[in-house]
C-alpha cells in the first residue's frame, strides 16, 4: 500500500514537473488528484455512494445516477426527485457527447396569463410558492433514462444506497441543519414538509442529529420495485395528483404519463482550440457560453490578465449582449424556433464585439438584442463524475429555490419543485433572478421553461479536458464561463480555477455583481469605465474535474470542489 503510494506521489511530482501550471501544490491551491475515477459533488454520504458504484466497475453514468438519487435524500435543498435537470454524458466508445434533458414541462391545464391578478400583475407568489409553481418533474424519468441508454446497473441498484440513506438516516449535516431553519416560513405551506424537517414537537434538528425520511424511504422502494411506472402511472402519480387537487393544483395523471424525457443535440463550440460541448434548449446555458466564448476570444485576455479591470470590462460587455439575447430569442425549442446557429456563429460574435467600446461601459439601456438570425441554448446542484473507462457525466439539476416551492407530496416524501417561475410570467417582468423573457419563454401547456443550468464537457484531442457546471440561477452560465477561462486563458490549475472570485451581468439590471476578492483600485477603474458595481454573496458552485493527459497516454484526474459549499468532497481512487 506504502509503495502504491510512493509510486503515485513520484509519478505525479514528475507529471507536475512537466506541466507545473496545473499542479504545483507547493504555492497554490491545490486540487484533489486521483487516477481511476473521481465524484464531485456537494454533499459527501451521496458522493461516496457514488464512488463506490465506480469501485465496482460502474460507469460514470450508474455512479451519477446513483449520485441523483441520494442526494434526494441527502441534501434536499437541490437534489431531488420532485424537479428536473440535465446531464452530459461523454461516451468513451463513441467518442460523443450527449446531452439529457429531464427538465420538468408546463402542466396541460397552464396558461400565459395563470400568474397574473386581477389587475394583470404577476402574483409572485402563485408562480413561487404554490401548487401551481411546480412544472411536471422530470428527475426520475430522466435519470432512468440516463440509465437505460448508457448505464450498466439496474435501476433496482442505482435507488440502494438512496433508499438505504432514507431508511437508516444520516446525521444532519449542518449546512442543512441551517438551511432547514432558513426555510421555515416557506414551510408553512405544507404540513407534510414540516412533518419531515421538523421534529413532532416543532424544534429543529441540530447538526449530527439523526436525520431519517420514512416516506421518501417508500418511495424509493416503490421505485426500486415498480420501476418508473410507479412515479409516472402508478402510486406516487396518485399522490401527487391527490396533494393538486386538495391544494389548487394542475398537474394531472394525463400530465404525468404523458411526460418523456428527451436526448438531445448538445451546444457546440471552440475555443482557442478547445472544443466546448453544453447544454442546449430549453437551456440557455449552452448558447450564451459559447457565444461569450466566440466573443471573449477576439481579445487577449491572457494578456490583460485575471479579474482586472480591463478583462472584466471586456468580459461584462459580452455578458451584457449575451443576456440581451438571452431575453428575446431562448426558449423551448420544441416550441419556437431558436436561432441557434446565429447565436453561436464565430462571426456573430465578431459583429457584436465591433460594437465594444474598450473604455467606456455600453449602458444596457443602449443595448437591444442583436440579429443572429442573418447567420444561419437559487437552489440548484451540479455533480462532475469520470469513470476508469474514460467516461464522463456533467450533471445539473434541481427544485428550483432552495428546497423548491417548500411544499411536500403528503406520504410521499418529496419535494415539488417551483420552476414554473422560469417562464416569462408577463413579458419585462423579471423572475426570481431578475432575468426577463419574452414570446419565446411564455407560458405554454407542456412547454419547458427556459433553463440557464449548464453543464459542460470540454473536449481536447477529442478526450474530456474539463467537466463543469454550477447552480446559481441566471449566475449559472457566467460561473461556468470564468472556470472555462481561468483554466483555458490564465493558466489556473482547477482548484485555483473554481476558487476565483466571480463576476456577473446579465444586461439587467445594468450592473456587474461581484464576489469578495476584485480589489478597490480595480473597482475604482471599472467605475471610471462607467460601470455600476454591487457586492454579492458568492456565485455559483463549480464542483469541476480536469483531466490530465501524460505522454505516456496515463491520466491524472484533478479534482475541485467548490469552497463556496462547505460539505462539498472529491470522492476518488
Ligand atoms: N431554475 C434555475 C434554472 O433552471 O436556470
């Protein structure tokens, strides 16, 4: 065992010595290395479930589905089998990615107008916190088949250490002790959420406390027994259907069987050499990162460096036009027409990139959406797994807010998710996250409502390089593009890469958000670029994997997970 380890720490000092930019543990932050297989995620009970179905000689895919279901159990702010998601999987045999999405669809009983009161305002409320918030969940169907396409366990093996979790319980970990008691009031809403975040008396568990779920347990076994019939056809599609209709609900057992996931056409682009593969429509994360990217790449950002004010300057101007795009055209593309190619053409890019004015911020007043077409995709939690094979999953998914609408399917133990706020309520009236839509992202019956979940696989030579991805809301797409950057543009090994701190805009409101870290002389000169600067809480998690290729053809698997969730773990061997 001694010698194995000796053997691994000379192997990697050599390898580091060879390219000292991604490891050099003596003066950075260092990531986590491995060489067989490797989990990041943000809860650890989930993750080492994970990674032990890799042990075994799963794939990525059994291990990330696996993943999916225990942190239903384990970490029920984000993970879930109420909500929806998308996965990337790359396909060692075939050399492809592709792209899963089990995002949740708009009931058949949902209208344009079903947020808006009396005198046609949106009723936040309604669209947030209700029964009518929650969009048909997508997370069990699409994890089976995620599963059933590219896994190699039965789906009776994947639930094990989920239904195990919620049977036997796990001590509270403390972030969710204390989100739990964030949550409260959202709580109210819903005696059987309570009934399961709280104790009989009332009281809250404390961190290490036992935490166990017995419905969600039953459910977990019903699914392991009946398979996805029994959320789709059978009991828990009866249960759901009974919380709706006690509760002004519209989701019906029609809307449930009638439910699909789709594989779909991942978003594709290059950068500086490197080809990007993310999430298409009904995401949005996908379009707009390589859009940046085509746009970022006109300019030597390596040169004006990390986080100064130029960078950031140029950087805010693409995110700035991105988002104005975002606004008008991205939407189910199942539903209206996208213009793809447009948004992601190299020249597009270069147009919208004459109009920078490299002193001076554009005010997003002054920007419009631009005409792509003449060229011719917060609660949220992203995992990034590899296999020994080769393999390698980007998944994100989620209930929406932390711990969805807050309400509970009674007997059954789940959350609902709240993504029907994701759709355009009225047009130009912001979301929960201040991002406003259009015609393309209206309210339809069985529409998906625009995502800006992104994971991402970043392909060198055709072999993965980068697995990435973030919750974060509209944060999502500008925190997986600046892990892009820092690794591919200033030289950050991954642990750096994903520590940095963040910036964001996303045209409106006209301001860039930042993280602890820019320096008051950088904000100082971004505010003379005319530039209006707010301080945020940290953006994004960006639990992310890059892979190393020596030129003996071996691997070194660099791990990272984000600081910004403090039980977040590389789980690897
Ligand atoms: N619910 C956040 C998103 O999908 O973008």
């Amino acid at each position: 065992m001694r010698l194995l380890y000796l053997l691994f720490i000379i192997n990697w000092i050599s390898f580091a010595h060879a390219t000292p930019i991604l490891v050099d543990p003596q003066d950075r932050f260092s990531p986590t290395l491995a060489k067989q297989g490797m989990v990041v995620a943000s809860e650890s009970f989930a993750a080492q479930a994970s990674l032990e179905v890799l042990k075994q000689g799963g794939n990525a895919v059994d291990a990330a589905v696996t993943l999916g279901f225990a942190m239903a159990v384990t970490a029920p702010r984000a993970g879930n089998l109420g909500g929806g998601g998308f996965m990337l999987v790359y396909d060692a045999e075939t050399q492809k990615v592709v792209a899963i999405d089990y995002r949740e669809k708009a009931p058949a009983l949902a209208h344009k107008d079903m947020y808006l009161d009396q005198n046609g305002d949106v009723d936040a409320v309604r669209s947030k916190f209700t029964h009518l918030a929650a969009g048909v969940p997508g997370t069990v169907a699409g994890l089976a088949l995620a599963l059933e396409k590219y896994g190699t366990i039965s789906l009776q093996q994947a639930l094990q250490p989920a239904i195990q979790l919620a049977t036997d319980g796990f001590p509270m970990p403390a972030t969710l002790a204390n989100a739990i008691q964030d949550a409260t009031e959202r709580f109210q809403r819903s005696a059987a959420s309570r009934a399961i975040f709280m104790k009989p008396d009332g009281s809250f568990y404390q961190a290490g406390e036992l935490f166990k779920q017995a419905d969600l347990a039953k459910t977990l076994r019903l699914l392991a027994e009946q398979g996805t019939d029994a959320f789709y056809h059978g009991k828990i599609a009866d249960q759901i259907v009974a919380e709706m209709q006690a509760n002004q609900g519209i989701i019906s057992k029609t809307d449930l069987a009638n439910y699909q996931p789709q594989i779909r056409q991942p978003i594709q682009g290059n950068y500086r050499g490197y080809d990007v593969f993310s999430m298409s429509p009904p995401s949005s994360g996908g379009v707009h990162i390589v859009q940046m990217l085509n746009m970022l790449e006109q300019f030597d950002i390596k040169q004006t460096g990390h986080n100064s004010a130029q960078t950031i300057h140029i950087m805010t101007e693409a995110m700035k036009r991105a988002y104005a795009d975002r606004s008008q055209y991205l939407g189910d593309t199942d539903f209206v027409s996208v213009p793809l190619q447009g948004l992601t053409h190299k020249d597009y890019a270069k147009q919208l990139t004459q109009q920078f004015d490299l002193q001076k911020a554009t005010l997003s007043q002054n920007i419009r959406e631009g005409q792509p077409a003449v060229y011719e995709s917060p609660e949220t939690t992203h995992y990034s797994i590899v296999d020994k094979h080769g393999n390698a999953v980007a998944n994100t998914y989620t209930l929406n807010f932390s711990f969805g609408s807050g309400i509970t399917v009674s007997g059954a133990g789940f959350l609902l998710n709240n993504e029907m706020d994701d759709f355009s309520a009225k047009p130009n009236v912001p979301n929960a996250y201040g991002l406003i839509g259009g015609t393309a992202n209206a309210i339809e019956p069985h529409k998906r409502m625009l995502s800006s979940m992104s994971p991402t696989i970043v392909l060198k030579d055709n072999k993965p390089f980068l697995v990435t991805g973030s919750p974060g809301g509209s944060r999502i797409i500008t925190a997986v593009l600046q892990v892009i950057l820092n690794v591919i543009d200033h030289d950050m090994n991954i642990q750096e890469a994903v520590n940095a701190a963040r910036i964001h805009h996303q045209w409106l409101p006209d301001k860039i958000f930042m993280e602890n870290g820019l320096s008051p002389d950088t904000v100082d000169l971004l505010k003379q670029k005319g530039h209006r600067l707010e301080a945020s809480r940290t953006m994004g998690a960006t639990n992310s994997i890059l892979i190393q290729h020596t030129d003996d053809n071996k691997r070194i698997l660099n791990g990272a997970a984000d600081p910004r969730r403090p039980e977040a773990i590389v789980a690897s061997y």
